[in-house]
C-alpha cells in the first residue's frame, strides 16, 4: 500500500512530517515540520526540497532513544580534536557540536510465520579418555588424556514457528552506517514515541519490504537452524536444509540515533564526521591543512636561511673579532637543521590525508529508480 494523503502519514507517524528529498544525492528524508535543516544531512550539498511521490505507509514499531544528548557533544568532540598536527582553522570541537544535526536511520522489522520441513546433522559432544607416552626424566611415562569428539546424527523435522522483529536494511548505505558507527544496543530500544523524534530528522528507507525479504529471508533460515539445534538438544549442526514457507508477513521500522556534522577543509569541501548516539563512537577523517602545512614550512625555513644568513656575515667579520667563528658556526648549524626540517611539515598533511581517504563517508548517489 503506498499514500499521497499527508493526513494519513500524521495519522500513521503521530507527528507533523515533511516528505524532503536532497536532489544532490536523491536520499529523503522525514522532516518534523518547523526544523530549521534545509542542508542534506548526509551528502552535505543539496538544498533539501518538498517531494510529493507516494510514500510507503510502513510506521516505526521501536526506536533507541539518544543517549548522548547534544550537550555531551562538545566533550565528545574535544577527544576527537585533540592531537591533530596542522589542523585546518574550522576544525573544532564547537564548530562539530554547532553543526550537529540529529538523525534517526531506519532498519526494517519483519515479523512472518515460518511452515515447513528442516533436516541436519546434529552434533553431540562426548568425551573419551586415551593415553599417550611421553619421555620424562630419561624414561617413558604413560599420561591419561581426555578427548572431546563429536558424534554425528540426522535428524528431521517440521517447522511452524511465527518470528517478530527481525532486521534487515532498509537503506542503500546500510553498511556504510554499520561499519562506521558499529553496533547499536538492540536491547535499548522503546516502543515508538512521536516526542522521542521530533528534534530530529527520520531518514527514510529507500529499499522497499519487497527489495529486503531476501535478506529476510537469509535471517530467518538462520533463526530457524539455531531453533532446530536446541529442538535437537545438539551441541553443534551442520548440512541444515530447510524447505519453508512465510505466511502473515508485517512490516514496520526501527529508527537508529546518530548525529551527523562536518567541518572544512583547504578548499571549503566539508568533511563529515558521524556520531553513534547510543554508544557514542565517533567516526570521519581527520584532514591536516596543507595551507597551514607550507606556511608553517615557510616560517621554520625562512628563520633557517636567515640564521645562515647571519653566520655568513659572522664568519666574514671573524677576521676582525675571531671569537665570531663559534657563533657563527652555532647558527650555520642551527639554520641547516631548521632549513632541513622545514620540509617536514611541507610534506606531513600530504602522507596524514593518503591514510584518511578512507574514512570518507556518504558521497555515493542512490539511483532514485531504486526508491
């Protein structure tokens, strides 16, 4: 079922929501009406715009509240600052806390009766006692050794079980947001509450329930082994096989906190950093400032030159005052190490940000065909 009725959608989600869409990177999003947020929270480039295509009904069953409000972010932040040689001016814990902007990604639940036959081998440890000789104190001594095998049987049954809330993506970045956030407390989560997100925008899926059974699917066939190993009272299961089929299934969402922000670089490019809202784990590249990199390069070598300079002119003055020559050789000596060592901040930021391109996050386009 899909609606147009902007009723229907208060109706369903209790709250005053916006169908925004970013035209940068075609991602939408759910806005509580009045949010001041006018720039795509992920992609940080378009200019988010009222979308009317028909929107999916499916409601927020649970979500995990924020744990780290936004007054924890600037002590959040200031660890994630510190330590950061040549640093670029905008890089700061209150520019990342000021441009914080509280999101909620979705996953979708499934709930869906499962009907069929399962068959396996299933694994039962026992133990078993042997010896083994070993040469000790120049003679053979016989040691008694406790072994744990397995004893393989089949077995085969039937399966009528109804599984609720099991997860699966609902959005194309899915592993994006896992592999750079880490996981989420499950156990945390609270039945759907409109107060709970309305400081924060919803992002919405852009893979439909139809697009996301497979990947049910694969989940569910893993619940349904682990019920058939303990069924089987089995330590271990190997060659499951199942033939199922899903009745009754209900789709609903649950929502994820997280906090995204960005800070500029050299060429105004913004570099996003992402906050887990639950655990609190920080995660963005963190890019030193060529600019600041060259000045800085430029000031220790002009101070180097200048000191050899200096002793140039000491040394031509040695034959009139010849104590002259230990200065002058002093600061020819320290002019050459600094003359040297101003390549060094010349070439950090380039090798620092080779080792940070990796950890660039959401600057991929969803086709919109996929929505």
């Amino acid at each position: 079922m899909i609606t147009k009725n902007p009723s229907l959608l208060e109706e369903i989600w209790k709250l005053n929501l916006e169908y925004l869409v970013c035209p940068a990177c075609s991602r939408a999003f759910l806005v509580p009406e009045g949010n001041p947020i006018n720039t795509c929270p992920q992609c940080l480039d378009g200019q988010l715009q009222t979308f009317s295509a028909p929107l999916r009904p499916e409601a927020s069953e649970l979500l995990i509240p924020f744990r780290i409000q936004q007054g924890d972010l600037p002590a959040k932040f200031s660890g994630f600052c510190k330590d950061l040689w040549l640093a670029p001016t905008d890089f700061s814990a209150k520019n990342l806390s000021d441009r914080s902007v509280p999101l909620f990604f979705p996953l979708w639940l499934v709930d869906a009766t499962c009907e069929g036959t399962w068959e396996a081998e299933a694994g039962f440890n026992y133990q078993v006692q042997s010896s083994r000789e070993v040469y000790r104190d120049g003679a053979w001594q016989s040691q008694s050794v406790q072994e744990t095998r397995v004893r393989w049987e089949k077995r085969l049954g039937q399966i009528n079980r109804r599984y609720q809330n099991v997860a699966v993506r609902a959005v194309e970045d899915h592993a994006v947001w896992f592999s750079s956030l880490g996981q989420f407390d499950f156990s945390k989560s609270i039945p759907y509450d409109p107060a709970k997100i309305s400081h924060a925008l919803l992002r919405s899926p852009d893979i439909l329930p139809e697009k996301s059974w497979p990947d049910a699917e694969i989940h569910l066939k893993k619940l349904i082994e682990k019920d058939c190993q303990q069924a089987s009272d089995a330590q271990q299961i190997r060659n499951f096989s199942a033939i199922v089929d899903y009745f009754d299934q209900n789709w609903t969402q649950i929502l994820l906190p997280v906090y995204t922000s960005y800070y500029t670089v050299d060429d105004q490019q913004k570099i996003q950093v992402l906050v887990n809202a639950d655990t609190g784990q920080i995660y963005g590249p963190k890019i030193a400032s060529q600019k600041k990199g060259w000045k800085t390069a430029g000031i220790i070598g002009g101070i180097g030159l200048g000191l050899i300079f200096l002793s140039i002119l000491l040394f031509l003055l040695t034959p009139l005052f010849p104590p002259l020559s230990v200065l002058a050789t002093i600061l020819m000596v320290i002019g050459i190490g600094l003359a040297v060592f101003a390549i060094v901040p010349a070439v950090y930021p380039w090798l620092w940000n080779r080792k940070q391109t990796d950890l660039r996050v959401f600057k991929s386009t969803i086709n919109p065909s996929k929505r």
